[in-house]
C-alpha cells in the first residue's frame, strides 16, 4: 500500500545569496534562494529563528506581512526588512509553475 501521493519532486541548480546586516534596532542574517518553483517567488530564510517565507515584490507592499512572517516585535523592522528586501527581490513577471 502507497502511504504517500507524490506532489511534485524537483531538482534543480539555484542561486543562493546569504546576507547579514543591521539596523538601528536589530541585526539580521538570511539566506535568500532564488529559484524558478513557487512561481518565481524566492524563499527567504531567517538564519537566526529558522523563519521562512516566499516573497516578490508584491509581497513587500504588505508590512504587516512581513511583520508577521518573520515575528517581529514592531513595525518599524518590518519596514526596514521591506526596503532591504527591495533591492534584494528581483521584480518578476508571475510565472507559471506547473504546465
């Protein structure tokens, strides 16, 4: 008997950028892996809790998104993390991730 329904079960080569850095308020520590699944959105890892989220551009418009996604204790972090992030996240046209 077949326990499990294999979804999806990739390889792939991606491009995987870690970067530390701090604010006035905080210091931060991510890796960030650009990939070509979840439409084109990288995943974005918090070093120091384990946190992760898949963001675009889009994504960043949402403060209290980040916020949440990453459990910071107030908005101002999320508004640093989201200019940071600006200029970390490539602007990409939505891609279709399963044909």
């Amino acid at each position: 008997m077949n326990l499990f329904d294999k979804l999806y079960d990739e390889h792939e080569n991606v491009k995987v950028r870690f970067v530390g850095f701090t604010t006035e308020q905080s210091r931060y520590d991510f890796g960030i892996v650009y990939t070509n699944l979840f439409f084109g959105k990288p995943l974005v890892v918090c070093m120091q809790t384990g946190r992760s989220t898949l963001l675009d551009p889009k994504d960043l418009e949402d403060i209290e998104y980040v916020q949440h996604a990453f459990k910071l204790d107030n908005h101002h972090q999320a508004e640093d993390l989201c200019e940071f992030f600006k200029g970390a996240i490539p602007g990409s046209a939505f891609q279709t991730q399963y044909e």
